[in-house]
DNA sequence: GAATATTGGTTGCTTTTGTAACTATCAAGC
DNA sequence: GCTTGATAGTTACAAAAGCAACCAATATTC
C-alpha cells in the first residue's frame, strides 16, 4: 500500500475542475438562450472564425459530428445561424451566423472573458502560460 | 472584436483536457471490467480509504447519489463490494470491497499511478505543484 | 465510365446522465 | 408519542451522449 490518493490522480482532478468551471458558466448560455455545451461550442467557432463547414467545426472542436449536426440543428431552430450550400460540392453546406447569432456570440464572448478571467486572477503571466500549455498538451490540441 | 481565442477559455480546456486523459484510463477499467468511470471513482474510494457510506463517497467525491447509487449496485453485481447493515441507523449501510473488489483496486491503482506519471512527465515538482493546486481549486476541493 | 471507396452529414437505437419523486428511517418540536 | 422535517438511498422518467447504420455526393481505380 502506498499513498496515492484519488486526488494525486490528474485526471481525476482535471474531470472535476472541468465540471465546475463548465457549471458555472453554463448558467449563461443555459438559462438565457436554452443553449446546450455543444451548441455554445460552435456559437464560438463561427463567431470566432466566420463561416465554416460543420465538418472544420467537428477537426477543430474535437468533437463528433453528431453532436455538432445536433447542435447546428438546434442553433438553426434558434435562428443563430443559415447554411449556405456549396456549389462546388452539395455534400458540404457552409454554416453562418444570423444577425441574432452574432448578437449573442458577441454578448457570451465577454461574459467568457469574464469568466476566464475570474479563474485565472490570482496567476501570474508565467503560470497562466504553464497552465495553458499543460492543458493544451493534455488535450492534445498540438498547434505545433 | 477581440483577439479572446477558444483556446483562451479554460474552462475549453479544461474539458477537452480532462476528456482526454479520462478517455485514455478509460481503456483500463472498461474494457477489462465493463466498469463505468463512476463505478472506478467508487472503487478507488473503497480501495483507498476502507468502508464507508454511500453518502461519505458522494461527499468526498462531490457526486450525485443517484450516481454512487447506481455505482454501486453495478460494483455489487460484479461481486466488488457487499453491503454491511448498519445497526444504530437502519438507513445507512457500510461499503465494504470483497477480495475481489480490492484486487481488482490494487491493479488498476497500479495502472493509475502509471498514467498519472505519464501525463506529469514533464514537470518539474514546483510546476507539478501549481498544475494540482490549480485543479485542486477550480474543483473546490478545498480540503483547506 | 462503371464499380468501389471515401466523405459530409443525418437518423435511429442504446447507454448514460440528470432530475424529481418516492420509500424508509431517524431527529426535533411540541 | 405524534406530527413535521430532514436524511440515506432507490427508482422512474426525461434529456443527452455514443455508436452504428444510413443516404447522398464525390473521388478513385481499373
């Protein structure tokens, strides 16, 4: 028997710390737009990004294409977004924020600044760097 | 328009993070025990800190009963734990592991270890330190 | 240029999670 | 000691996620 403990265990920790910091800011997009993770997710990606096709949302994202279908599904229903079809190849339909989506990436933008912000106050510049890096590393986001 | 990145937003990363250092245990428990990560949390807590109640395990664990519960139904059909009554409060009862429930403990706490060096290779103490303490608040595991 | 494989995306079904209601027991107030 | 309120735990139902099969369009191969 040795000493390891369940939160000697990172991803343990990282499961929980993810969950809590996910809760709180859910609020935002949950309760005012009726907004589910995967749907804010890709709010993001197009507001960040402009139009893309739901296939560069799923590489980018990290996430399957059914939960993104859903949620561009569900954004559409919410009239945050049209899809615009490709004439070069009519498989692919490139997605774009309405006036209304747009509205609302811009307002979940700051209260995510905000947020992150809010984490990360008591870090230095330093830390924050080591932090990030550790967490893109973990995820696996290369980006080198 | 701002320069905040999705890969600014921790909360992201802590998700995507978290999502992959679960996924690559994951292999572990599942594929050799049909154990569901709940189930593995519920283990380890038994393994590492001997009987306790259900509620002490959802506590400890900031986990929603119905989740231990049903954690711990699917570890007693596979003849991990049994249920110790408990006399003075005929609600509670005691969790306690069979043999089997703490070998199967022992291993994978073995493969934990493992992973979790994996994961901090990297590190130095002091960086290792930051990144715990980090998660360890973001969670509000405060234990302080 | 017909047959096959691949890709973008959706749908249906199953498993897992979340939420609320429920049972049974215990504790407090009166 | 009876009512009211909390607590441990389960269960039933609804929401969400995961997975595999699927459709339609495009690439590839021969």
């Amino acid at each position: 028997m040795n000493n390891f403990d369940i939160e000697d265990f990172t991803p343990y920790l990282l499961n929980r710390a993810a969950e809590q910091a996910s809760l709180r800011f859910q609020a935002q997009y949950r309760d005012t737009y009726g907004m589910l993770r995967t749907e804010w997710r890709v709010l993001f990606h197009l507001g960040r990004f402009g139009e893309m096709t739901a296939r560069s949302i799923c590489d980018r994202a990290g996430t399957h294409k059914t939960k993104v279908s859903r949620a561009v599904a569900a954004l559409e229903r919410k009239r945050f977004l049209k899809r615009i079809p490709d004439d070069q190849d009519k498989r692919c339909e490139t997605l774009q924020l309405t006036r209304a989506g747009k509205t609302t990436f811009y307002k979940l933008l700051a209260e995510a600044q905000r947020h992150d912000a809010a984490l990360l106050a008591s870090y230095s510049q330093d830390e924050r760097a080591l932090l990030r890096r550790f967490l893109l590393r973990v995820a696996e986001i290369s980006r080198a």
